[in-house]
C-alpha cells in the first residue's frame, strides 16, 4: 500500500493506505482523530469538512493520496490548550450544537466562511451553510453564533 | 438568579467536548480484534428467497464469516418483536407477523436484511458482500397504504395486508352530530412518509467475552436498557445480567434509535459465533433503506359545526402504513398516540375515529418525532382551516370560539384522556400581538404590490407526552412499564454522581438535569456529573422518547434528591444535636429552625461516609435510587403561526415570519427549551415544504434514498423563529414540567400549509408543498385572469 505524509494540526503524519481511502477515513481510522465526522456517503452532510491548506473542504471528497504535503486543520486543532477558538465559543454560548455530531464541519466551515466574508448577512450566511445539514437546531442558534463570532473576531 | 439554577439559561456542559472533536460516538470506538459487517440487502421490494450462496464471499480475502437467515435459524434466534398489543374492532390483538434479523425465505422491502459478511476490514467485507449471490424469486410488490388491502399477501398470517382495524370513540353519536350539523367541512389529505436522518448514521459493535461468557453492546441508541432487554428476552434469549449495552454519546435520534434493529442484533449474535467484536456502521443509503421511517397516513376527516361555528364532531378514517414489517412500537403510534389526540385544544363533545393499519412492501414504520401527534394535529388543524374559510369566519376566532376554556380543567376529553391544565387563550393572544396579526392585511397588501401572495396560517396543537403511566399503557396494550429511574450519590468529598436512564442525544441532560440538582441540593453545578448511556453503571431505565426525559426522568431525580434530603435531615440532626423534626434545609444547608446551627450538605456527606459519631439506625452513605411513575401524560399545548410569501412566478415560498408560542409548564433552562423548539419546528417546515420518502409504485424502489433525493431543510430553507412562552404548571409531577423536544414538529405543518393554501386560496395542497405543487396552483389562480 502506499504511504501519504501530510501536516495534521501542526504535526508531521504518515501512514499507509489504500488508493481508495479518503482522507475522512485516513483521518479518523490511522490518525484516531475522530472530532471529523461521517454523516453520509454522498458529500451532502458537511460533518467531515476540515481545513486543507487553509480552505475548508469536505474530506470526504478528497482521496488520502491527493494531501499529500498538504497542511490540514481538524476540529481536534482549533483550541489553544483549554482556550476554545471565538467561534467554538460563539457555538457554546449562543447554543449552537445539540447533538454535536454536525458541529465540527460546521465550526469549521463557518470559520473559513468568515475569512472570505469578515461581516455577513444572515442571508450569507445561510447560502453558506447550505453544505453543511443539521437536523437538530433548525440553524437558528447556528446563524446566531457566527454572527456573533464575526463581531467578536472583528473587534 | 444564580445562573447555574432552575430557569436559568445555564451554557451547557456537553458541548466543551462536543466542540473540541472529543465526543465519543459509537462510531468513534474501536475494539482490540475487530471484524467490520456489512449486510448484503434485498434489491427487491418482494420477493421469495431461492438460495443464498455464500460460498464465494467466504472465499474472498480477508473474510471471517458469512451468515444468513438460515444460520440464524438454525440457532433458535427469534424475531425482532413489536412491543404494543393493539386490540381492533372485533377484540382480536393485531396481527404480527416475524419479523427476523436476517430474513428467511422472502424478502419483503428493499434493503432488507438477507446476509451478513463479516472481514478483516470494513473494505473486504465490501468487497466481500459483492461476491454474495442471492436467488430471489421477484413477486408483485406494493408500497401504498391506501391500495394495500387489494395487493399481494406479503405474511401468511395477515390476510388482506391488514395488521388490524381498529376504533375509538362514539361512532353513532358522531354520525347523528354530522347528519344535523349546520355545516360540515371534509378533507381527504395525506400525511407523507418521513425519513429520520440523525446526522449519525446507526452505528453497533458487539462483543462477546468468552472469560465471564457475556456481551457488551455499543449502540446508537436512546433507550440502552429496552434494547438490552428486547435483546435478550425475545430475540437472542441471553440472561440480561450477562449483557451490557453502553449508548455513547448519540447523534441525534428523532425515534429512529429507539429500536431493536437487525444489525445491532446480528453484530452481537455474531460476536459470540466468531469470538471476536463486530462492528457495523450504516452508509447513510442504509439509513435511507432500513431505518424506521414516520408518518405515511391517508386520511378522510369530517369536522361538523353548528351555525356559530361552534363544533360538534369530528370523524376520522385513516390508513396507517406499518411497512413490511412491525417495528417495537409501531401498533401504538397511529393509535393510541394519534387518535387520542384529536380533540386537540377544542371542546368537540363526540369524536370517532377508525385506523386500518396496513403492511406494505416499505422500511417499517414507527415513531418519529411527534410520532401520531403530528398526524393528528395536522389532520385538525386543516379541517378547522378548511371550516373557517368555507363558513367565513377568522381563523383565529373560530379557534378561539371552540377551546376548552381555562376553568375547564381537569378535561375529559371524548378520545380518553384527561387534560390537566391549560389556558390556550392566553398563547393565541400573545401569539396574535407577536406576528402583528391586526395589521396582517396591510402587509399582504404591500406583497401584492410586489407581485407576491402572501399568506398566514395557524396552528393550535397539544401533545400528550411525558411518556407514560405505566397502569394507563398496560390497559391499552404495552408491553413494558414506562417509568424513568434515578440514583443520586454523593460521594465522601462533596460531589455528586446522578445516574439517569434517560438518555441524552442532543437535548443536554447533563446540563439541564445537573441544575436541577444543583438548585435542589444546594450544590455547585460545577460539582455535578450526570451519567448515563451504560447499563453497567445506571440503574435500569426507559431511556428517552415521546417528550418524556424531564417530566418522568427528572421527575425520579427530584425524588432521589428528596431522599437524600430526608436521610440527610436525620445525620444533621446528630451532628447539630437536635430533634430531626427541627431540622430544616435550604440552599445546601441543614439547620435547627430558628437558629444560625448549620452544617452544609458536604459535611453530611462526609459524615455519612465517615460515620465515626453518627445516628443509631442509619445506614452510611448518602446514595438514594427513586424511581418514579407519572400519574398521567403531561400535555403542552401552543399556537404556532407562520406567514409566507410566495412568487407566483416561480413557486418559491418564503417564510416570512414564524411565531411559536408554548406552554411546557416549568422551565428549567430556556436556551434549551428554545433550542428544541427551532429544532422541531425545521422538522415541521421539512415535512411541510421538502421532505418525502417516495416508493416508486411499480419497482418499490426507495426513490429518496440519499440526500441528493431527500430534501432536507438545510439553512437557507428556514427563517429565524421567534419564540414565546406561557406557563400553566403540571399538576402532578413534582417539578410542574411538561415536555418540549416535539412540539415545534408537531405544531409547525399544519401552520405552513394553512399558510400557503391562505397566500394561494386553495382549500388544500398535500405536503411536501413543492415550489412545483406551488407554481402550478399558482397558475390555476391566474387563468380566469388571463382569459378576461
């Protein structure tokens, strides 16, 4: 089998896999880094979306092999020590997640959402997120925190 | 306020973990010697199994084992079982035909279970499952309700596809009301198949330790105990002491975790055969395929009034869809979990109504959030809709006219139930004052001007949930007891454990359960841990459904917490040398009444687990268990509002406004509460406006079968909601709580389609309300215009 060497959340990784494995599965099963979630098999969820070379993607679309050298960011990565990222904390304190199971590809996403758009509208930001489902929320509570992480990462 | 207590929006434990990507669901695990199954399923919607040759998929690299429904058999392995005995018109229990993990000789839906390929890795036992050649004998298949009487037998035991025809109510005093009723308003209407889709995808692992000879479930589930104990009693016959199921963290459940499926069931049978642990988890096309779909009624409902619009019966007929097969709980839904709902807020005297519940070549079906509620209050909802318009009068005041007033209470409701409490006068008005209702004229006006049609629906629902008493269930047919337990230790140093057996999926118990405590005992919030998901450590529990986790299960946690309080009482009254009868306790603290004599509720602790000068006759420690019963369902009730928009142009609807206002009794925590409420209600408006699982009538293919078919309502599909709260206490449990995680899925459909059919001045449109289904009415309104 081949191997594939990448950066994960500031660390040197390889493993051997197969042609066919994905880089959800690379990350969950070789790397135990399961914070990455799979909620479908037809890149429709958004639970798997991560950072890979500072854009957010779903994993799940992406082959092992292609991130070769690539430098990718999972949930796992986003906190400093206890010190949740602005827009974690913007999901806790605005009650963003139920179930949790969504939320990691929707932190995710959200986050790279504000780096090309600092400031959205709610419109924006539910054209956004029409990548990423969630069937616990409603988004009502989701629309709020990236609000309000937009402002708090503004300010 | 402390922000920690009871009605404070306290920011919830779960989610630092949540947040961080360390959850823990069953996917998540992994154990030392894994196998990965994968089930070879049934292509065909019915069919007879010819023969299933394994022998090339046991060959392949990497395979363990290959089993089917014969292996099963031959094991003395028994049928998943439906766990609610429905007795129809004649007295005879319904029909329930087996339903095995792993079919034997038909095949009766598509993704049914005919073989499991157990490997090495989960890509060999795909490959593997490939390799697996089933001959199957195609029969005439049938996916519709309504047709299914007349189609081919799918049991032998349940001619004419009936499971059974049931009633409830005064069918001749509802006839008479009807033939001298001023008006009655008819509506044939159709509630459309649900697909549950939990973002987790149903995921098992069973393993089996052959040193102490028992088993260790991890399962996507709601309820750990009623599997293990459906498990070992009626499937697998195990001994349940030697079987323990662990329900990790759970993503999202909705009903479709609630059951004992085939693959849990199959990975733990398996575990033993091989000795090794078994892992499966569903592709979502599974979830699609072989989780317990909702809803799928067709209906006929009559609703009849006098000249003052005031009603005076309602009748109702519905067909049911059960599926191929009956899942646990299927019998009760479109019964007792339906029609007993019927009277809704209103006073009608007289109610009948009558339930085929039919088998179809279809994934079974069984509760979904609401599950029955919504079916009866979307069927209600309309027809008073339908009356309103075709005797002219305002909706809002038709309503208004006919519900149980305040003083009312405790209600008998012709349908067999007994309301509580309640006062839907006072969530009508201040729903009314929300959306501006006075001034909803002006602003459709203002939508015309720009071309669009604008719309206001209403909805007026209550739920019986809070699920159950147990005597009231027993006589009407269950077969468990639906209690909820509770244990609550506090250990030497001052901390407590609370064990529950409800079961948190999303609605953040660990925090909402916690404040209780914390409010009850006098304890930090920080100090608190809730525990719950495993056997292994929580006394045995119902798990969590049907509304019912603060209102039963935490109802058993304020009864734990008061015998803590009570034994507490006595080790105080030692330490502080007094009479126990003096003893009070407040905020933490025991005291001799009338004195500044305390000692907090730590140091009792400690001196329970430290009894070095302690009471005569007490034992040590301080870890009470309650169990509690509820005296009665608890009913929430509501009016949910919503306004549309619509471009006739193109069929696109906007919801333009939505306004929730719900009476759940007491609140612990309103950021949740308010939370489950925008969460039901995307449910509701998913119903309404996107989501239906299709059977192709010819193929029964599942037409839906992956979200590039199935509509869920992503972000850009809903609005904001804007949410308010009356509150009439429960009577008779002791927190005052009612139940709030279906309300918003069970009040919002028929709000979205009275909507729509008022924006378009249709009398009904079925759901899903398709921007297709939309334009083209819209269109048939504009013709007579374009003739001119």
């Amino acid at each position: 089998m081949p191997t594939v060497s990448m950066t994960v959340n500031g660390k040197q990784v390889s493993g051997e896999v197969e042609g066919r494995t994905l880089l959800s599965d690379f990350l969950r099963e070789n790397l135990n880094l399961t914070g990455t979630h799979i909620g479908c098999d037809t890149s429709q969820c958004g639970a798997c979306v991560v950072h890979v070379n500072g854009d957010s993607i779903k994993s799940c679309t992406l082959l092992a092999l292609q991130a070769e050298g690539a430098e990718v960011l999972t949930i796992e990565g986003l906190a400093n020590g206890t010190n949740l990222h602005p827009m974690q904390q913007a999901f806790k304190e605005h009650h963003g997640l139920q179930c949790g199971f969504c939320t990691p590809g929707m932190v995710m996403s959200a986050i790279d959402l504000l780096k090309h758009n600092p400031d959205p509208s709610e419109d924006e930001i539910r054209d956004w997120l029409q990548g990423n489902m969630c069937r616990c929320t409603g988004y009502h509570n989701i629309v709020k925190a990236i609000q309000a992480a937009a402002q708090d990462m503004r300010s | 306020m402390p922000d920690t207590g009871i009605g404070a929006s306290t920011r919830r434990k779960e989610d630092q973990r949540f947040l961080t990507g360390k959850g823990r669901y069953t996917d998540d695990l992994n154990r030392p010697g894994q196998t990965y199954a994968v089930f070879v399923r049934s292509p065909h919607a019915h069919a007879g199994l010819k023969n299933v040759d394994t022998s090339a998929a046991e060959s392949a690299e990497g395979v363990v084992a290959v089993f089917t429904g014969k292996d099963m058999e031959d094991d003395g392995v028994g049928s998943l079982p439906c766990g609610w005995t429905v007795v129809d018109k004649e007295g005879n229990p319904h029909k329930g035909p087996p339903h095995f993990p792993l079919a034997r000789y038909k095949v009766r839906y598509v993704g049914d279970h005919v073989a499991v390929v157990i490997a090495e890795t989960l890509e060999q036992a795909r490959d593997a499952a490939e390799l697996v050649e089933v001959d199957y004998d195609e029969q005439p298949a049938n996916v519709e309700p309504a047709k299914a009487m007349d189609a081919p037998q799918l049991h032998d035991d349940a001619p004419n596809n009936l499971c059974y025809d049931w009633e409830l109510g005064d069918g001749g005093a509802v006839d008479e009301a009807i033939s001298k009723a001023h008006h009655v308003a008819k509506l044939d209407l159709v509630n459309n198949r649900l697909i549950p889709n939990a973002i987790e995808p149903r995921a098992a692992i069973g393993e089996y330790d052959e040193g102490t000879d028992s088993y260790t479930i991890y399962s996507t589930s709601q309820n750990p105990h009623l599997l293990r104990l459906i498990l070992c009693a009626f499937v697998l016959n195990l001994p349940e002491h030697k079987v323990r199921v662990i329900a990790p963290d759970v993503g999202g459940g909705f009903g479709s975790k609630i059951y004992a499926y085939a693959e849990e069931t199959v990975c733990t049978w398996a575990s033993k055969r091989i000795n090794r642990p078994v892992k499966w988890t569903a592709e979502r096309a599974e979830s699609f395929l072989a989780d317990a779909h909702g809803r799928d009624h067709v209906t006929h409902v009559e609703l009849a009034m006098d000249e003052d619009g005031n009603f005076t019966a309602l009748k109702v007929q519905t067909t049911a869809n059960m599926g191929a097969y009956l899942s646990n709980f299927a019998t009760c839904i479109p019964t007792y979990l339906y029609a007993t709902l019927l009277a809704g807020q209103y006073k009608t005297p007289v109610i009948y109504a009558n339930v085929k519940a039919v088998f179809t070549n279809t994934a079974p079906v069984d509760a979904y959030r609401g599950a029955g509620r919504p079916e009866a209050t979307f069927l209600l909802e309309r027809v008073v809709e339908v009356a309103a318009r075709e005797m002219d009068m305002d909706p809002a005041e038709l309503r208004r006219r006919n519900f149980i007033p305040p003083d009312a209470f405790p209600y008998d409701t012709p349908v067999a139930l007994t309301y509580d409490t309640g006062n839907y006068e006072a969530a009508l008005d201040e729903a009314l004052k929300m959306i501006d209702y006075q001034n909803f004229s002006e602003r459709k006006a203002e939508s015309e001007k720009r071309g669009k049609l604008r719309g206001i629906g209403f909805s007026a629902y209550i739920e019986a949930c809070g699920i159950a008493p147990s005597a009231v269930v027993g006589a009407l047919g269950a077969g468990v007891g639906l209690w909820e337990s509770a244990q609550v230790r506090f250990n030497a140093t001052g901390s407590v454990s609370v064990f529950t057996g409800s079961h948190s999926h999303g609605q953040g118990h660990e925090t909402t359960f916690a404040q209780l405590v914390s409010e009850t005992l006098g304890v930090p919030y920080e100090s608190i841990n809730i525990v719950h998901g495993d056997t292994g450590s929580i006394p045995m529990g119902m798990g969590t459904y049907g509304s019912r986790s603060l209102a039963v299960g935490g109802s058993a946690i304020q009864k734990a917490c008061d015998k803590v309080i009570d034994k507490g009482k006595k080790i105080a009254a030692h330490m502080l040398e007094a009479s126990v009868d003096d003893i009070e306790f407040d905020k933490g603290a025991f005291r001799v009444a009338g004195t500044d004599k305390e000692k907090s509720i730590a140091e009792v602790a400690f001196a329970a687990y430290v009894p070095h000068d302690y009471p005569e006759g007490v034992e040590p420690g301080l870890d009470e268990t309650a169990f509690y019963d509820p005296a009665n369902f608890t009913y929430p009730a509501g009016v949910h509002i919503c306004e549309v928009e619509i471009d006739p142009d193109t069929g696109e609807v906007e919801i333009a406004d939505w306004v929730a206002v719900d009476d759940f009794g007491r609140v612990i925590n309103p950021m949740i509460v308010e939370g489950q409420v925008h969460g039901g209600i995307a449910q509701g408006v998913g119903q309404a406006l996107l989501e239906h699982g299709i059977y192709d009538p010819e193929s029964g293919q599942l037409i839906t079968g992956s979200y590039m078919d199935y509509t869920m309502p992503r972000a850009d599909d809903l609005p904001s909601f804007k949410v308010g709260m009356t509150e009439t206490l429960c009577t008779h449990n002791p927190l005052g709580v009612k139940g709030c995680g279906e309300a918003g899925a069970i009040a919002a459909p028929p709000a979205v389609i009275n909507a729509i059919t008022d924006a378009l001045g249709v009398m009904h449109m079925d759901m899903p309300a398709t921007r297709e289904k939309i334009w083209r009415a819209a269109q048939q309104n504009r013709q007579p215009q374009a003739a001119e």
